[in-house]
C-alpha cells in the first residue's frame, strides 16, 4: 500500500505515491530523475548519496521517502544557482578535486551542510579531515577535495581565491 508524501526538492514542491519502505535516495532518482544522487553502497558507509534534507547532511540510501515528508531537500542538481555553478563546483574544477565523479556529488553536499553550518571549517584542519572521513572516495586520495574545500570556503566567505596550499590570492 503505497503513502503519499510531500517534499520541496531543490525549491520545488512534489507530491509522490511510495511504498512505505522505498529510500529517499530511490524515490528521487526513480521517481523525479534526480540521478546526481549516486548509490554505491547502499549501506550509509561511502556518502555518494548525500542529499541535505532541511539543511543537514543526510545519506540519503538509508532515510525513508516517508521520513523526508514535508522536509526541504536539495540534491546535487539544485546546489548551482541557475547557470552560475555553486563555489563548491568551481572549486572541484579548479582544483581538480574529482576523477571518476561517483563519489562527487556525495562530497559536494556533505561540503554544502558542513560551510554552511560552520563557514570557517576550513580554518580547522582537524575538523575538516574529520568531516571529508565519512566519505569515500577510491581515486583521487582526497588532497584535492581538501583544496577544494578550502577554496570554497574562503570564496563563500568573501575573502576571493585561494591558490592550492590555501593562500589567498
């Protein structure tokens, strides 16, 4: 017996019938074409299904469909502002911070929830291994998502570029 749900996906609303135990991540990759939420291990261990589900990171294979109702959830294809990529996906480019992509879009909004709750992350080299740590990522060894990440960080701030090793430019 299939549950109807609303949810606002990046900014829009949707109303969808699943079954009760269908994953957020299968409801908005089978149900609305959001296929920037990749699945890898359907296990809630490498992050490629990070989605932010009213501002927090949430692995989106393991949440519900029901349980995002009437949440606001933005996934990878609503992270740019229109035509204008997001500082994340600038930075990711400049940076060099993808190879394959799977793991991409899983790291690009675990970054957005993370800046977005503590815009000087990058401050703390600490924290931010601690935050890049619960994802996964098999080809790039994570030196350039860290550049990346602090590239954006800086920009989201106001404080312009920084070159590789985080200086400001």
């Amino acid at each position: 017996m299939n549950v109807t749900i609303e949810l606002t996906v990046n900014g829009r609303a949707h109303r969808l019938d699943v079954e009760p135990r269908t994953s957020l991540a299968d409801a908005l990759r089978e149900q609305l074409g959001l296929v920037g939420t990749t699945l890898g291990c359907e296990h809630g261990v490498c992050g490629s299904c990070t989605v932010l589900v009213d501002g927090t990171a949430v692995r989106s294979c393991l949440a519900l469909a029901v349980q995002a109702r009437d949440a606001d959830i933005r996934t990878v294809e609503g992270l740019a502002d229109g035509d204008r990529p997001h500082p994340l996906q600038e930075a990711f480019a400049a940076e060099h911070a993808l190879q394959c992509g799977f793991c991409t879009p899983g790291f690009l909004m675990l970054l957005a929830g993370a800046l977005a709750d503590d815009p000087e992350l990058d401050r703390d080299e600490r924290r931010l291994e601690e935050v890049l740590a619960s994802n996964l990522c098999r080809c790039t060894g994570y030196a350039g998502i860290r550049r990346a990440a602090v590239r954006a960080a800086a920009r989201m701030r106001g404080e312009g570029e920084r070159d590789s090793a985080g200086h400001a430019g």
